[in-house]
C-alpha cells in the first residue's frame, strides 16, 4: 500500500506509455492510502464516472492486454471530456465551491493531479477551513512531486482541527515516504490514534502496523 509511494514522480507530457501506466497503478493503490481510509466524502457523480473509466483502462493494462495501456494526453482527454458541462458551469458561476470541487475530483481520478490541485486551491479561497477539500489538494501534490506542498497543506488543515484523522494519516505517509522522516510519520499516526479513541478496529489495526514497520526501519537508521 503505502510502500508505493516512494516510487511517485511528477506527471509530464513527456511521460512513455508505460510510466504512465506505472503511475495509474500507483495511484489506484495508493488511493487507499492517501486520503481514503477514512474519507469523509465521496466525489459526485460525474467524477465518479471519470474514476470508473480510468480504474477499468488501468484494469485492463494488468490483465491479459484487451485494452491498450492509456496514454498521459488520454487520460486527460478523458478528464476534460468529462469536466466539460461543469467548466461551463463555473463561467457563469466562478465561486461555485461544490463545482470547482466536482471537477477538482476528475481531474484527480484521472491523474491529473496538477488540474486537480489546482481546483482544489480555488475552491479553497472560497472556503479555506474544509478540512476535506485541503486534504485532498495535499495528496494532488504529493502526487506531482510537490512533498513540500503537500506538507503545508495538511499541517493547515491540523490548524482547523487537529484531531482530523485523515490529515494526520495522510501526514504519517508523507513523511515517511516522502521526507524519509521515520520517526516524524509515527508520531503523526500515534497522535491519530490518540485523538481518535473511538476509531473502527480495522483501521487502528493498520495504523498500528504502519507504526510498527516505519518504527522498525527508524531503529535501523
């Protein structure tokens, strides 16, 4: 799961077929990682589909080769196809928070993860404390390669509200494999634990195990 991300780049338009192929797959394991385990919300419809889409080419790329490995340009093609009606929406209604969201989510589904932290920040000007919304443009940073960002991000979003556990998760991943900060991840995952008493034994167990493992290879270092 989390181990992938040590292997995210940023996105470019001169990515081969079979990077981006890497990243798509990347991606949709990761997607349990990096604000899903304990999201709050879920995209609209339309992102939904988007998701769907791009899951299902990634699916194929992993199987016995029916459909061909997408390309970057395709993939965004894809996206634009499907935020299309919503970007005209946001003509007529620029501060539209839960359109720039919508089309924040597709572009994101389809890992373009630039576009999509890029809506994500407009949304936030409008609404700068949605603890949601500024976790998800973390993880669209992260994705492109922007660690530092991505850091910023969710430490702002600890300032709104310090128990959010998805921020404090997303914050144990980031610097573990993102800043190889070992001991920075476990006590953000030790604090998610401790300010969220009451969370669902499946996910303790995994945030435990996390602890563990980064501890361990802390202890080596």
């Amino acid at each position: 799961m989390a181990d992938g991300a040590q292997q995210v780049t940023p996105s470019g338009s001169n990515w081969q077929t079979r990077q981006v192929y890497a990243m798509a797959a990347i991606c949709l394991i990761l997607g349990l990682a990096l604000g899903y385990l304990f999201r709050g919300s879920k995209p609209q419809s339309s992102a939904g589909a988007a998701g769907r889409d791009s899951q299902s080419i990634a699916a194929g790329g992993m199987g016995n080769g029916a459909h061909p490995m997408p390309t970057l340009d395709q993939m965004k093609q894809m996206g634009d196809k499907q935020a299309g009606p919503l970007l005209e929406k946001l003509k007529t209604d620029p501060k539209d928070t839960d359109t720039l969201i919508q089309v924040a989510h597709i572009y994101e589904s389809v890992h373009q993860f630039t576009e999509a932290a890029g809506y994500y920040g407009k949304a936030l000007e409008i609404d700068p404390k949605n603890v949601v919304t500024r976790t998800q443009m973390a993880s669209c940073l992260y994705y492109s390669g922007d660690v530092d960002g991505a850091l910023s991000q969710l430490q702002q979003s600890l300032m709104y509200d310090p128990t959010n556990a998805n921020s404090l998760f997303n914050l144990g991943v980031i610097r573990w494999h993102g800043k190889q900060d070992a001991k920075g991840a476990v006590a953000a995952w030790q604090q998610l634990l401790k300010s969220n008493p009451n969370l669902e034994a499946n996910k303790k167990n995994q945030v435990e195990k996390l602890i563990a493992d980064a501890s361990q290879q802390g202890n080596k270092n």
